[in-house]
C-alpha cells in the first residue's frame, strides 16, 4: 500500500484562519472573545455615560441609610428606624420562610398525589390527574392572587367572632368561631395562631452586626444533638445485629433520646402558648399570620405540587416491573418492598429534577409581591429600590442574592444526589 | 382397567352444556367496581373519600354554576336577581361581568373599532403555523385553513370590520387554502411574511416600514448571494449582514419617509400602553417563543461545544438567567434597560419585555435541548463524522432532528411555562388578563367585590390555551415515534 507520506506540508496563510478546521475554532473563538468585550464596553460605557447624565453614581452607601418603612411580617427583629441593608435582610429572611414552607408542603403534597395517581384505583387516579392538569396549566400568579383574595374577602371580621351578653342569655352562638380547639382565629385582617413563650428564657446574645436569639438556638442545638445521638444508637444497634444477628430494642431508647432532652428544655424554660383571644376590635395575644404569607405558601405549594407529583409519578413508572417482582419472589411484603426496592431507585431518578422544582418554588416567591408580600423584592427591588432611587445597585444586589440562593440550595441537593446516586465499584 | 371402568359408566353426555355466564361479580359493571374502586380496604376507604370530595365540591358549586346570572350590570344587582330566583342566601355566578368586560379581557385598551386588527392578526396566526404544525399533510392544512377561514368569516364580521380589510383578509386566506391544495410547500412563505403583516397589523402606522425593514432581510440575501462567488461563503454572509444592519440602520427610515410621501397608505397607529388582556399574552407569547428556541439550540450547541470561550459564555449566560427570577428579568426590562443604552434611547417597553422573556425562555430551553443532546449515543455522532459531514451539516441533518425529538415534551412544557410567565407582565404596569384587567374590573364601582369569575375566566382560557399545547406535542411525540416498541 502506498502511504502518502507527501502530504504538502503548506505554508501558514491567512485564509486557513476560516477554512482550515485546526485553526477556524480559534478564529471564531477570538471573533466572539472580541464581540463579546465590545459588547461589554459599549454596554458599562452606555451605564457609566447615563450614570453621569443623572447626576448618580454607583455605591451602596443607601444601604446604610435609615429605611425608614415598616414591614409586616418580620422574623428578625426590624424597627423603621433601622438602616436598608436590615430591611434587605428582612425580606431576605421572608423570602426563605416561604421557601422552606412551600417546599414542605408541596413534597408532602405532590409524594402524596403522585402515588395516589397511580393507584389501581380509578376514581382517586381520575381525581388526581384533574389536579394536575389543572394547576399545570394555569399561571401561578392566577392561584396566589385568589388564594389572597379568597382568605382576605371570605373570611369574618374581627367583630364577628364577639360573644356579647344578650347573645350569650340568648344562647345565640357568633357568626364566626375559632378553630382547632379555639386556638386558631382566622379573620379578614391575618390568621392569629398561638405564639410559644418562654418565662425563663435565654435572652438575646447581642453580636452588634446581628442578634441571636439564645433561646431558639438553645432549642435547635438540642434537637440536633439528640438527632446525632439517636444515629449513633441505631447505628451501633446495627452493628450488634451484623456481628450477633440479633437486634437489641431500641425504640424506647430512640424515643428518649429525641423526645426527653427538648421536652426538659422546654420545661426548664418555662415554655407555655399563649392563645390569641378577642380583646376590643382585634385579637390580642399570639401571632398574627398575614394573609400574604399564607395565600403565597399555600398557592406555591399547591402549584409546585402538581409538577412533583407528575416528577414523582414518572420516576416510580421508570422503575421496571421486574424489580418489584424479583422483590415479591424474595418474599418481601408489598411496603417493604416499595421501601427497600422501588423508593431508593425511584429517588435516584426524582431527585435532579426535583431539585429544579425547589429552585423554581424559591424563584417564585418572588410573586410575592402580587401580594404585597415584603420579601426580598419587595423590600430590596420595591421599596428600599423606589425610596433610594438607585436601581442599578438594587437591581445587581437583588439578582445576586437570588443567583446565591440558587446555587446553595442546586450545590446541596447535588450533594444530596450524589450521595443517593448508583455507586458503580 | 379401563374396560371395566367403560362398563361402569352408565351415562355419557353427548351435548355440552351452554356456557353459563359469569357470576354477578365477574363481570359486567360489577366486576369493574369491584377491581377498581373496591378492592381492598385501602381502596375502599379512598374511594369513599374521592366521592365525599366531589360531593363536596358539587355541593359548594353546583347551586352556584346553577343561579349564574348573564344579565346584570353591577354585582349587587346580580346578587338582587340571584336571591330573587333561588331565594335568601343564595349565591350565583354573576357572569355578566364577563359579558361587560370581555372586551378589556381580550384586547384590553385597543380601540373597538379597530377589534378587526388584531383578530385577523390571530386567524393569520393559525394560518402561518399550519404548515410548521402540520408540514405536507395536506389533510390537516385543508382543516386547519378552512377553520381559520370560518374564524375569520364570523368574528371580522361581529367586529363590524369595514369592507375593505374585510374581504382582503378573507381573500388572502383563501389564497392560502387553494395554495394548500396546489402546493402546500410553498405556505412556508406566508409564515416568513407573517411577522412583518402582524407587527404592522397591530401596531399600525405607515404600511411601508415593515415593507422596508423585511427588504434588509432581502439585501442580507442578495449581498451573500451575489458576494459568495467572489469572496467566499463566509466572508459573504458576514458582508450580507454588515449591509443589512447598515441598512436598518441607515438606508430604512429614509425611505420609509420617501415612500410614504409617494404613496401614503397606513393604518392608524395604536400605542403599546393599549394593549392588553389575551391579546398581550398572545403577542409576547407567540414572539417569546418563535425566537426562544433557535436561541436556545445556538446556547445549548454552544454548552456542548468543545470551545472553550463559547462554552463559557454559553455557561455563564444560562446558569445566570436560570438563577434569578422572570421578574428581576422583567424589572431589568423596565427600570436598567435605559442605563444599559445609548442615552436618549427609549424603545417600546412591550419589545423590551419580549426581549427578556425569549432570554429567560431561551436559557431554560438551552439546558432542555441539552439534556437532548446528552441523550443521543455517541455512536450517532461518530457516524456524522465518519459520513464526513462538517459541523453544521451534522448538526442540521443527524443531531438535532433527533436531540429535538427526545426533547419534545420538555421544550413543550417550557413553552407552556413561558405563556403562562407572560402575565407576570402586569408587575412592569403592562395590563395582563391576570392581575391588570382583573383589577381594574374589581376596582370598577359596579363589580367591586367580585373575584370567582374574573379569575375562573381567566384561568379557563389560560387552561385551555396550554392544555391545547400539551396535547399537540403528544401528538407530535406519537407522530415522530420511529422505534418499534
């Protein structure tokens, strides 16, 4: 065979940058490298330019300035008298206490549904599949703003739920009652829910930047110290049951550890509920619920749950029959085998896209504001934004601080992932 | 033994017996009731409570469905009419708000005499999708046109639309229908057309600018048509569009103004702030999403792409765009985008809200082909390279129609998700049918109060709009489906 060992061994010329393959990627690579930097300048020139023609320019000195606005729902604690980058923080705060409960409850939500839709059973399948396709395909913004508007024009007045004393020689009951064993009032101005009180408290630990709240604290280091505790005991338990083949009794155990410590603590502070009760024209005592946060958390939740459960019911269809019948001919029991054989692989195609639902819900929290929800675009792109008139900066902060959130909560649930992901060894 | 044993046998049947039917409870609607709803305890109990559920809510809702009210003109007066009828303490739809406002709900502040506008821009829609929707089938298109053609038949002539544009819009689709029966490849034209005669129909003004401004599509064409020879492929195209940019830039208002001084033909003009309800969700809708998927297969070739520089900026424009919500995108598009340009640049803010939504579009559909791509084994691309196809070939005849395909569903749902983000136009004061043209009804002294059926409206068009769309890329999937399972 001959072999073309005379291949022209050509010189370099300019036309090879397009047509010759070995160094048209760097051509086109330069061509965009450049575009893009040109892009960039003609873009920060144009900010700059209109920058100057304002009279503005670009720090974040605002954030140290006195808001000077009141915020509804507040988790930490907030005055008008505090600066921007508190208020900031305070929404921030919001945004996350939506978040976390909306993902809660659309898991919970959207496992159930999608398990449900597919039972053998025809009329809850039926039902559940009208749920989905429902909420899928109208806008989310539809289902917060008649959440809102439901909670805030159905519900009863304060007044209503009055006992005055010729009703009570009448017998006559109010027109509104409170519910849940009289704990829980919801009117037209909030949902009053008791509020947990401490008589002998830990106080606040002031760290001048921020406080904390010792007590709470004191609560969650508690609970998580016992959750270890309660790992290491069922671990050892099964490392006596490899060793010996007999599992020692833990449950008793299990339930002292979690459930003594936290119960001691709570007695030793004194803990007790206070219960909202009618005093005037309002409720008095416990805490007042706006019903922005509810309508949010509950038209997140009810609108990301339709997506779970469909993520949910795909995930269980990919598992393959053969697997639940190679369980049945082990012998294993229809839950067990659904716990030891289909849930662990089922969750391993669930959780990536399950991770982007999270995201999503965390993204769009930020329709709070269809609500006059003060999170974090309320306060920062709302209020803080109008007040300051500095909408660049707000703008950038605001977009950082979701990106952040966003690549924490995609950084940990990847962890997550790879932790549930198919070892290959 | 067997002898004896036929001995012994005194009778043998020599006819069958009829089969007899199942028992009651293995067939019929019995046996159905019993396998699913009654199977086990479980089930029992969560039948029980499915038709508790439905109870329920028949029983909330049903008197309410039952006393609606179509003819009324305030709340109060239909609540008036509701007790009359079904008597104290009734409740009822009061379906008349729909009646009085449908107007604002579809096209909100666009003038009522020029309804015709944009309702033939929507039938033209049909007719300019028909053959992406349904290419060569010349069945579906005959369908498709001829629906369009009754559409426009009927709401043009409910709209009191003037003669003129009347019979020119009908004409032109029946062109269309007889050219589906000539020659249905050649309809592709009509939807390259489509843009143009849309944007002028809607917004109006002088007929000749997008005349002029499709024209610079026309130079892009002609200077890479007539320079390849010359200069070469590439260099040719880069000359086409330098000399279409230089004509928008340029040469276009000019001869806008020339031209309409010849010849002034024009519709009136209507701003963007008359716009409103379905109308604006369609229109950002349909451009969002005519745009966003090209954009989104270049961004995804480029995540995938083994340059370094593009991969990158690929990368960080996706992972930033799907890291903040549509809403700081929309804001940007409202409050920065006048930093971010020339001075004294304004341009229109629904152009600026479309621009943002086929990014953030774009960005969602880029890691959705992605994951197409991903997809595909990597036996399909050796065998593209061993054919000997260059990039763009490979990419055009092997790849995407394949990594397309996979990605359907997942392209469909973003495109479902971004008509739905379109009312989140209503937080950069554009009047979407969710929250502007429903708050602006309950602010209405009349219908103060009144928040089912604005939203129930609402979210039925809305529903039926995307389910519409979930089932045609059912469709779709079950069309392509090539493999033999």
């Amino acid at each position: 065979m001959a072999i073309a060992t005379d291949v022209p061994k050509d010189s370099f010329r300019l036309s090879m940058l397009v047509y010759d393959t070995r160094y048209r990627s760097y051509t086109i690579q330069i061509v965009v490298l450049v575009l893009f930097a040109m892009a960039v300048a003609w873009l920060l020139n144009n900010t700059v330019q209109n920058l100057e023609a304002r009279g503005k320019e670009f720090n974040f000195g605002f954030l140290w300035q006195r808001a000077g606005y009141d915020i509804g729902q507040q988790l930490i604690p907030y005055t008008n008298d505090d600066n921007h980058f508190r208020a900031v923080l305070v929404g921030l705060v919001n945004t996350l206490v939506v978040a976390f409960w909306g993902c809660i409850f659309a898991t919970v939500l959207g496992v159930v549904i999608g398990v449900l839709r597919l039972s053998k059973n025809w009329l809850v399948s039926r039902l559940m599949t009208v749920y989905v396709e429902m909420f899928r395909n109208v806008p989310l913004l539809l289902w917060i703003l008649l959440s809102y508007v439901i909670l805030s024009e159905t519900t009863p007045q304060p007044r209503d739920f009055r006992v005055t004393d010729e009703m009570a020689a009448a017998g006559e009951a109010p027109a509104a009652s409170m519910m849940l064993f009289d704990t829980v009032a919801v009117t037209n101005r909030g949902t009053n829910i008791p509020s947990p009180l401490f008589d002998r408290g830990l106080g606040t630990l002031d760290l001048g930047f921020m406080s904390l709240n010792l007590t709470f604290w004191a609560i969650v280091a508690v609970i998580a110290a016992s959750v270890f505790v309660n790992r290491r005991l069922l671990a050892s338990a099964r490392a006596t049951q490899e060793a010996t083949g007999d599992r020692p009794v833990t449950w008793w155990k299990s339930l002292l550890i979690l459930f003594a410590p936290v119960i001691l603590l709570l007695v030793a502070m004194g803990f007790h509920v206070e219960i909202p009760a009618l005093q005037g024209f309002n409720f008095q005592g416990g805490i007042l619920v706006a019903h922005s946060f509810t309508a949010l958390t509950i038209a997140l939740s009810l609108y990301t749950a339709a997506f779970i459960a469909e993520i949910v019911r795909a995930g269980i269809m990919a598992i393959s029959r053969g697997q639940s019948e190679a369980a049945f001919a082990l012998g294993l029991r229809p839950n067990r085998t659904m716990s030891l054989i289909i849930l662990p692989q089922a969750l391993r195609v669930i959780i990536p896209p399950l991770i982007s639902q999270y995201l999503n819900l965390t993204k769009n929290t930020s329709l709070g504001i269809a609500v006059s929800y003060l999170d974090l675009r309320g306060t920062l792109g709302g209020i803080t934004l109008n007040q300051t008139g500095r909408e660049l900066e707000c703008m950038l902060l605001m977009m950082l601080i979701y990106l952040t959130i966003s690549l924490i909560i995609s950084t940990l649930m990847n962890l997550y992932n790879k932790s549930v992901q198919l070892k290959a060894r | 033994m067997s002898e004896t044993h036929a001995q012994t046998v005194t009778f043998v049947r020599d006819s069958m017996l009829p089969p007899a039917p199942p028992p009651v409870g293995e067939r019929g609607a019995v046996k159905w009731l019993r396998e699913n709803l009654f199977s086990t305890p479980l089930n029992i109990a969560l039948t029980v409570l499915g038709i508790l559920a439905i109870y329920l809510l028949l029983r909330a809702a049903l008197p309410w469905w039952l006393n609606s009210v179509w003819n009324a003109n305030s709340l109060a007066e239909c609540r008036a009419i509701v007790e009359a009828s079904a008597g104290e303490g009734a409740t009822g739809a009061c379906w008349a708000m729909i009646r009085q406002w449908w107007g604002a709900f579809i096209f909100g502040f666009y003038p009522p005499d020029q309804w015709w506008r944009p309702i033939i821009a929507f039938g033209y829609l049909f007719a300019a999708l028909a053959p992406v929707l349904f290419a060569g089938q010349k069945r579906m298109l005959t369908i498709l046109l001829g629906a369009v053609t009754a559409f426009l038949l009927v709401s043009l002539w409910l709209a009191d639309t003037p003669g003129v544009p009347f019979v020119l819009a009908v004409v032109l689709v029946l062109g269309l229908l007889a050219m589906a029966q000539v020659m249905p490849g050649k309809l592709l034209w009509f939807t390259l057309i489509y843009p143009a005669l849309t944007f002028w129909l809607l917004w109006g003004g002088s007929v000749w600018s997008p005349i002029v401004a499709m024209a610079g599509f026309g130079v892009l064409y002609a200077v890479f048509r007539f320079g390849s020879p010359f200069i070469g492929l590439a260099p040719a195209a880069g000359a086409g569009v330098v000399a279409a940019v230089l004509w928008w830039l340029y040469i276009d208002i000019p001869v806008v103004n020339v031209l309409q001084g010849i010849l002034p033909l024009g519709l009136q003009a209507i701003n963007s702030d008359q716009f409103g309800g379905f109308l604006l969700a369609i229109v950002i809708g349909v451009t969002g999403i005519s745009f966003s998927l090209p954009i989104g297969i270049l961004l995804a070739l480029g995540r995938q792409s083994d340059m370094l520089i593009v991969k990158t900026l690929s990368v960080g424009f996706i992972e930033f765009i799907r890291g903040v919500p549509l809403i700081t995108l929309l804001f940007t598009a409202s409050l920065l985008l006048q930093y971010f340009l020339p001075p004294g640049t304004n341009f229109d803010i629904i152009l600026r809200v479309i621009i943002l939504v086929t990014f953030f579009a774009a960005a969602y559909l880029a890691e959705v082909i992605r994951g197409g791509l991903a997809a595909l084994p990597r036996g399909q691309y050796e065998a593209a390279d061993a054919l000997g196809l260059d990039y763009w070939r490979a990419q055009r005849l092997i790849i995407l129609p394949q990594a397309l395909k996979i990605s359907i569903p997942a392209i469909v749902s973003t495109f479902i998700g971004l008509f739905k983000d379109t009312t989140l136009v209503a937080f950069v004061g554009l009047m979407d049918p969710l929250k502007g043209v429903t708050q602006i009804v309950r602010a209405d002294i009349d219908w103060k109060g009144i928040y089912w059926e604005p939203y129930i409206f609402v979210g039925v068009i809305f529903f039926l709009i995307c389910f519409g769309m979930s089932r045609y890329s059912m469709y779709l999937e079950r069309k392509l489906k090539t493999d033999h399972r």
